[in-house]
C-alpha cells in the first residue's frame, strides 16, 4: 500500500469516527448533568456538554491503532517506536487528566503537577527537544536542559489550546489547521511516522468542527484541549525538532504561534497588573475581539486566517514546492479578513 494512503485513511477514519460520536457523546452528556453553565467570564448563554473531547481522543486514537494494524507504522527502529509510543501514551495521559478535571473539577496544582510528571516520561521515551536555534549562532545542543525545556514545550502547548478554547469552534479550528500544515511538512520533511498522527489529529480535530462551530451544540472539555495540545506539541518534537537543520528546529514553534503569543501575552497582561498568571479573565485574543464588537464567527475565522498564514510561512521556510506561493495566498486571505474586522469594528464605533 502506497505510504500517502495510510495517511488518508488515518484522516478520514478519525473524521468519521468523530462524526459519529460526537452526538451520542452529547446524548450521554445531556443525560448525565456532565454540563458547562454559563457565567459572567463565558461566553455562551445556556448550559453546553463539554465532554466533546472523548470523541476527538477515540477517533484519533482509533485512527492511529487502525493504522498501526495496517502497517502503516512497518519498519520503524526501536527508538522512533518508542518515541511514537511517547506521544501515544502521553496523549492518552493529557487527555485524562483534562476529562478527569472536566468530571471533578481538579484544582491547578494538581493539573499541572501531573501534567509535569507525564511530560517528563514522555521525554524518557525520547520525546525530547535536544536542539535549539540561536539567533546568529546556528543550532545549539540543549544537553541537560533538554528536559525542562521539553517539558516547558509540552505543557505549555497543552495549556495554551487550552487557554485558546474560549469561543465556539476556535480551539478546534486552529488545532486542525495546525494539523494539516505539520501533517505537510512532517511528510516533506520525511518523517511519515509523525506525519500519521498529526494526519489523525487533523481528521478528529476538523470533523468536530462540525458540532463545535457558532452556534456550538457541544464543548471539548478540557480532555480534548489538552490532548490536542500534548499531541501537536509532541509530533513537532519527534517530527521536526529531531531534525538538524536549523530551519526545522524551529517550524513547530512557527505553526503554533497564535496559541504561543497568545498565552504568552495574556500571562504578561496579568503579571503587569499584579494577578496570579492563572487566574481567568477577559485579556485572550478572541476576547479582545468580541469586546471590539465583532461576531463571534469572524472573530473565529480572523483568527483561523491567522493560525493558516503563520502555517504556509512554515510551508515556505521548509522549502516545500510552491511553499511561497501558498504563503503569498494566505497573506491576501489574511488581508482581506483583516480588512473586514477593520471595516466592521469601524462600523460598529461608528454607531
């Protein structure tokens, strides 16, 4: 079987699983109390499921083992299995720990401490970021450092899907694009094993799109952010990072940057006012937009349009064919929604 169609068939198996599930997740939600309320930091106005993220975890795990049954994973050396099994079983873990806080309401420090233990297994199963870019100096070898900085990377990527998962369709959306364009370069880059999970991830993440868009029928829950999160940010480890070009050490980072600056900025924005980094408010993107006006769909899709051009500058760093091109594409799609929240925002002052 040609390689490319393990990868198609990791995608649209994971899609149709999810859905599939996703409404009788929503029946058994419904029926068990297991519900988001709304208050006055959120923005939904009736009670929402948020367990929507057991149905990305099955079909994406389903995908993957389906795969894994076919063949698709033949011929890897022990260590890239074990580090295939790293992102596996560390997704598995991510994932649980956010259904368990979905269920029981853990508190933060009992959130992050496990996050912080399975990450570091993770690491000792060869995930691990042993090369970093600095500017002006080429790749340097992160030798002991290698496992708070991946473990940094890891949790904090997980966080940060998290944190972006405030606005219906928004934390989906971007991690299915995310998916998509490291599915792209995994493949070009040569590393197809990689490349099968993110191709999972993308079918699982963009085919609860179809629930989760405005007007959202269900939430993902903590479960699915973190899983979502823990994945993507251990497939450009394993993916990319591995690597030692120079260029490559740094694309996971650049696919990923809307969550990253993001959560970045928010966590400056509390620290400048005195509150704990942890503490939730109204300082993310998405609620900056909402605040400016503008309707939740565009403030989505205008950041969709984000997360997809910092994607294709990736696919042009990495020298794929046509990667400009792509680039240039997405500027003008950039542009032209840009243009609209200006023009609708304007409207809105306006009046």
């Amino acid at each position: 079987m040609p390689g490319e169609l393990y990868h198609l068939i990791a995608f649209l198996f994971s899609m149709t699983v999810v859905l599939w599930s996703t409404p009788v997740v929503r029946t058994i939600g419904l029926k068990s109390g297991y519900i988001d309320k709304p208050n006055d930091r959120k923005i939904h106005e009736r009670p929402m499921v948020r367990l929507g993220g057991v149905s990305i975890f099955v079909g994406t795990l389903t995908a993957i083992l389906l795969v894994w049954w076919l063949g698709g994973f033949k011929g890897l050396y022990q260590p890239k299995e074990w580090e295939i099994l790293g992102v596996i079983l560390g997704g598995i873990a991510f994932f649980l720990i956010g259904l368990a806080d979905d269920l029981y309401h853990l508190t933060p420090g009992s959130r992050l401490v496990m996050q912080t233990v399975f990450a570091a297994a993770a690491w000792g199963m060869g995930v691990r970021i042993d090369f970093l870019t600095v500017p002006f100096d080429g790749l340097v070898h992160t030798s002991w450092l290698s496992l708070p900085i991946t473990v940094i990377w890891l949790v904090g990527m997980a966080n940060a899907i998290n944190w972006i998962d405030g606005v219906d369709g928004l934390a989906a959306g971007v991690s299915g694009i995310a998916a998509v364009v490291m599915l792209i370069v995994t493949l070009f880059m040569k590393q197809p094993a990689a490349a099968l999970i993110a191709a999972a991830l993308a079918g699982g993440s963009l085919g609860f799109l179809r629930y989760n868009f405005n007007p959202a029928q269900i939430f993902m829950g903590d479960g699915g952010a973190y899983f979502m999160g823990f994945t993507l940010a251990a497939v450009g480890v394993i993916g990319l990072v591995k690597t030692t070009a120079v260029t490559a050490v740094l694309l996971p980072y650049l696919i990923l940057a809307v969550p990253i600056l993001d959560m970045s900025a928010v966590i400056f924005s509390r620290l400048s006012k005195g509150r704990s980094p942890f503490k939730a408010d109204k300082s993310h993107l998405h609620h900056r937009l909402l605040e400016a006006g503008l309707s939740q769909r565009l403030s989505v899709v205008f950041i969709y349009a984000l997360t997809l051009w910092v994607g294709s500058l990736a696919l042009g760093f990495s020298n794929i064919p046509s990667g400009w091109g792509y680039a240039i594409g997405a500027t003008m799609l950039l542009s032209y929604v840009g243009w609209q929240v200006w023009r609708n925002s304007r409207r809105i002052n306006e009046d």
